[in-house]
C-alpha cells in the first residue's frame, strides 16, 4: 500500500526532567539557606522548587509530546492527557522561526482550528523542521489521498 505511515513519536530528551528536577532541589537548598533569618526566601525558594517539580515529574510522567501515524496526529491535552486529532481537523503544519534575542529557536505550530499546538526542540527532542517534515510525510501518505 502506497499509506504505510510509520507511526513515531518525539518526546522530552531524558536529560531535561532530571535536569529540572536538581533545579528544583537546588532552588529549595539555596532558599533555605539564604534565608539568614527572612521567612520570605525559604518559601519562594520552595515554590519555585515545587513549580520545577511538577514540572520535570510530568516530563517523567508523559514524556511524549507528539505521535504521528496514517490517522492523524495525537497531542497533549491538559497535564497527563492526550488528544488525537484526525488528519482533516488538522489546517496546517508550520515552523515559525522567530528572530530576535534570547533563548527562541524555531517552534512547530500545529493548527487544528479550535485549537493551536506549539512545540519547541526541548518538546520534541528533535528539529522542529524535521518534524515537520515527517508531519508532512504521513500526511500525504494517508489513505483517503487529500493532504
């Protein structure tokens, strides 16, 4: 058959959620001892290291961020769940390159009508553009021929 799609998936590099996760840790040990007295420290000290928590917990929980296969494409909803949509609720698949300063890179923007799905590198583990262009692959190869 001319549609066998691969199904693949990009996920959170591994290093990231142990990457924030010391963060966190580091954050909680810095407040606490800075504190030198002042309540105020140890307490954002913990809820920045709460927020980075949470955070690299739910990059350990759900680490996928994207699956592609011959159906359509399936996307986080929400914190631990997932949304599948459906190659003809998908409007278009673009990489927006932003210029400027700071830490911007490419994004993939996956517009689905109601809703818009931004993914960067450390989303993806990869390229946003080679994603993009696997993205393109499976859509064109889908089994009713629109794409």
């Amino acid at each position: 058959m001319a549609y066998d799609t691969i199904a693949q998936q990009w996920r959170v590099p591994p290093a990231l959620p142990v990457l924030k996760l010391a963060a966190a840790a580091a954050l909680l040990a810095l407040g606490v001892l800075l504190a030198e007295g002042d309540p105020l420290r140890p307490v954002l000290g913990g809820l920045a290291a709460a927020i980075l928590t949470g955070w690299g917990l739910r990059d350990l929980v759900a680490p996928v961020r994207l699956a592609v296969d011959a159906t359509g494409i399936t996307v986080p909803a929400g914190l631990l769940s997932r949304r599948h949509l459906p190659w003809p609720a998908v409007q278009t698949i673009e990489v927006q390159r932003r210029s400027g300063r700071g830490l911007a890179g490419p994004t993939l923007e996956i517009d689905a009508g109601e809703s818009l799905h931004l993914f960067s590198r450390l989303d993806l583990g990869a390229d946003p553009a080679e994603v993009a262009d696997a993205l393109y692959a499976a859509r064109a190869g889908k089994p009713d021929g629109t794409g």
